[in-house]
C-alpha cells in the first residue's frame, strides 16, 4: 500500500472512511459548478446514503455547494453548486 496524506480531519474522524474521502474529494476537485457526477451502490460497495455522506463531506472539506438529483435508488446523481 503506498503512502498517503491524511488531512487532520482525517486524522480525527472515522479512520475507515478516511480512504474513500480522499477519492471523492479528488473527483469534486476537477468538477466546476454546473458540473456533476454519478455513481452506483455497487460500484462504490458501500449504500446509497453513505455515497451521499461522502460527498457532502467531501464539498463541505473544499467550500463547495452540492445538490442531489433524483435517481433510481441504486445511483446517486450530484451537481456541484458553488465552488469554495
């Protein structure tokens, strides 16, 4: 496993989906507002609400607004709102 960053908040919260965080917030990073994402339960392993959790930590980490869109209950569908 190679080495990886961990924030302070990282470092303070829950340890298991500190991983994943990083991964969403690189994917917000590169996303302008208008812009948006979709994924699926079964490819992010994880639920529909958990997907949802997040990304709403991962805008909130990067001072950007983020809006649901409604979806089939195994996707979830987002646009980011405002960039930070």
């Amino acid at each position: 496993m190679p080495l990886e960053k961990l924030t302070r908040a990282q470092l303070m919260g829950d340890k298991r989906s500190a991983g994943a965080n990083v991964a969403y917030v690189k994917f917000l990073r590169g996303l302008d507002p208008g812009e948006g994402g979709r994924t699926t339960t079964e490819d992010q392993k994880v639920s529909r609400q958990t997907i949802k959790a997040r990304l709403k930590k991962a805008a909130d980490d990067l001072g950007m607004g983020i809006k649901f869109h409604r979806a089939p209950s195994n996707e979830v569908i987002f646009e980011v709102t405002s960039k930070g």
